[in-house]
C-alpha cells in the first residue's frame, strides 16, 4: 500500500461508519474527482473500498471502506505508530511537544 492510498483509507476508517461523500473526500485529499475515482477503481477491484450511494435523503455518491479495508488500514496504522515510535525515541520530549505545537499551528 502506498502513502496516498493508506492516507485514503485512513480518512475513511475516520469517517463515520467508513463512509464519506466522494466530493468531500476529494476535497479533503486535495484531488480532482476524476483522480479519486481512478484510485477508487484500483481500491474497488482489490476489495479494499467501494463507492455507494448515500443513505436516506442524501443522494451523494460516497466512498466505503470494506472489511478488507477495514483491516488492512488497521495494521498499517499499527506499523506507522511504531515505525514513528522508533524514529521519534532519540528525540527529546521537549524537543517533540514544541515541534507538535509548530505542526498544528501551521
């Protein structure tokens, strides 16, 4: 799985019940919606995701994580957090919490 593909999934493993309108989701990754529906394409043929029409009143199309998704995001965030353990342990604390304060300001 590549970044772009793990930072898809994560955001939908975010989204309430693993499901997100397509037009927020591209705006939220920065793509045009012709690039998400590509990636969509690629996802949906491997089982990972799947796009859906909105439920109730709501006649957006959305994106789904599916259980193979579901999964394999999972585990991935459980190698990213301990590869970002490894990398960040010769950091000092302080060091750390100003840098965090810098990012999410920016």
């Amino acid at each position: 799985m590549n970044f772009a593909d793990f930072t898809l999934l994560y955001l939908l493993l975010r989204a309430e019940q693993g499901c997100m309108p397509m037009a927020d989701l591209a705006c939220t990754l920065g793509l045009p919606m012709s690039a998400l529906i590509r990636k969509m394409l690629l996802l949906e043929k491997t089982g990972l995701a799947e796009r859906v029409a909105g439920a109730g009143t709501d006649h957006r199309r959305h994106a789904a994580l599916r259980s193979g998704g579901r999964q394999l995001v999972r585990d991935a965030v459980v190698t990213a957090e301990a590869h970002c353990r490894q990398a960040l342990r010769a950091i000092d604390q302080r060091q750390l919490s100003d840098a965090h304060a810098v990012l999410r300001a920016i």
